[in-house]
C-alpha cells in the first residue's frame, strides 16, 4: 500500500470517531446548526471511502488499455466528493426549514458544544495532514479531501459560535437560520471541488507560472536546436504532460539531436515533478519561426 492510501486510509478512521463526537452533539442538544455539522461529517466518510478507493486504483500501473496510467481517476473522485458535498448541502437546508418552522429549545447545549468542540480540533490537524501530503504526493484525491474539511473547520467553528449566541440569548431562530448559512456555505464548497476537478478531467494547463518557466528552461538547454514551438502542457494525476516539436539544422546526426532532446528532458524533470516529455524533432525546413527561440 502506498503512501497516499495509508494516508486516504487514515481519513476513514478519522472521519468515523469525528463523526461519532457530532452526531453525539447533535442528540444531546438537538440543534439543527449541529445537525448541519454531523451531516457534512457523514460525507466526510464517505469522500474518504471514495479517494481510498481512486488512490488503490491509481496506483495501479499502466497496462494495454491505459497506457498513460490510471491517475486521473483521482479528478473523478473528487468530482464524486463534491456532489456528496451538494447533496449534503441540500439535506441541511431541508432539516433547517424544519426546524424553523416547529422550534424547539436546545438541551444539554454546553456538552454539545463541547462534543463539537474536540471533533473540529481533530479536522483541523488531520486537513493540515491532508494538505501537506496531497501537495507533496500530487495528489487530486487528498487534496480535495483536505480542502472539503478546512471547508468543514470553518462551519463547525461558525456552528459552535452560533449555537453559543442561541443558548446565551434564547432566540431560538437563530438555531434554523446558523443551519441554513452553513449550508450555503458547504454548497459553496462543493461546487469549488467539483470545478477544480473537471479541470484535470478536461485536461487544463499547470498554472502560467509553471508553463512560463519550462519554455524558458528549453530555450536555454536547447543549444544546438533552432526552435521550439507548439509547446503544450497538461495535467494528468500526478503526471505532467509535455509535449513540442523542436527544430534542427537539417544536416545534424540523429545522435546529436537526441543528446539535445536528453538534456532539455532532464533539465525539465528535474524542475518539474512527474513530468512526461515527448519531443518531436524537425528539421529546419519546418521551422515556424516563433514559440521557444533557442539563446
């Protein structure tokens, strides 16, 4: 098992006892703002049930069928993560409404919150976890999965000021309307995951920054080529695919232009993690006279 798995693996566990604390907090009160909390948590599990499963998959590797690897099957998980993160979303609103229209007072708040308290301590520290590794192992999985509890840090802490307000003031109002705010702001959260992840399914570009520094490196560690053009770059998992055409003098050996190909390629995967390259070679005929000039 890999190390992302474990760490997918631990999220299971930690989600459970997290979920465990709020559902506990939510009996014992019976507040819809705490309802609100216990509910996201049970999507918490099952996102963490969903990225193990895309990182045992993932890690698998190429084979006839998929010869590019089964990465991206992690940007499917967190799509997968962000529609559980809606559907929570509207579940909330929905027992919001309920509440709002037959009210009723908060019992035992102080042990609720206090319940609710211990389980947000342990989502933040586990999605700083999540964070660090998902950004460290390139993974869509963990990172989305890190993200969706910071979203869930922020609710929660809203939640325990919310239901805190309730028990000092009494309005008993304020209970329903904290659950419904919190459920827009989940909403909000899921609809971010989702459009982050259709942009590795749809095959988007790394960031400019990162495009901006591979075509600098090859016109540097291109010497000997003429030019680079139709550079194209896309991510894929924990891959990055690049791919151009660079441009020879026409009477150069085929052994000289792939030592040239040999030393842009290293340069390229030293700076860039999990970087693929292809590189079609040309001769100077082809030449397109602008993309990458070689200095």
């Amino acid at each position: 098992m890999g190390q992302a798995q474990r760490i997918a693996g631990g999220s299971i566990a930690v989600g459970v006892v997290v979920l465990a604390l709020k559902a506990a907090a939510w009996a014992v009160t019976g507040s819809a703002a705490l309802f609100s909390d216990a509910a996201e948590s049970v999507v918490n599990v099952a996102a963490a049930l969903v990225a193990f499963a895309a990182l045992w998959l993932a890690a698998k590797p190429a084979d006839a069928n998929h010869p590019y690897g089964h990465d991206k099957v992690e940007f499917f998980a967190a799509v997968i993560e962000g529609v559980l993160i809606v559907v929570a979303a509207l579940v909330i609103l929905q027992h919001a409404w309920g509440a709002y229209r037959h009210p009723a007072p908060l019992e035992a708040p102080l042990a609720g919150m206090a319940l609710n308290a211990v389980s947000t301590v342990l989502n933040v520290v586990w999605a700083r976890v999540l964070l660090r590794q998902g950004a460290a192992l390139r993974s869509a999985a963990l990172r989305a999965d890190g993200r969706h509890l910071m979203a869930d840090v922020v609710t929660s802490a809203g939640v325990l000021l919310g239901v805190g307000l309730v028990f000092g003031t009494g309005v008993a109002w304020l209970d329903p309307a904290l659950a419904a705010a919190t459920a827009l702001y989940v909403l909000f959260s899921g609809v971010r995951v989702i459009g982050g992840s259709v942009g590795g399914l749809m095959d988007a570009a790394p960031a400019e920054a990162i495009v901006g520094r591979v075509r600098q490196l090859v016109g540097e560690h291109a010497q000997g080529a003429l030019e680079a053009h139709d550079l194209r770059m896309r991510q894929g998992g924990t891959h990055t695919f690049l791919e151009f055409h660079l441009v020879v003098p026409g009477a150069m050996t085929v052994l000289e232009a792939h030592d040239i190909c040999d030393r842009v390629e290293a340069v390229l995967k030293a700076e860039v993690a999990g970087l693929v390259v292809t590189i079609h070679v040309e001769p100077e005929g082809k030449a397109k006279h602008h993309g990458v000039i070689v200095v």
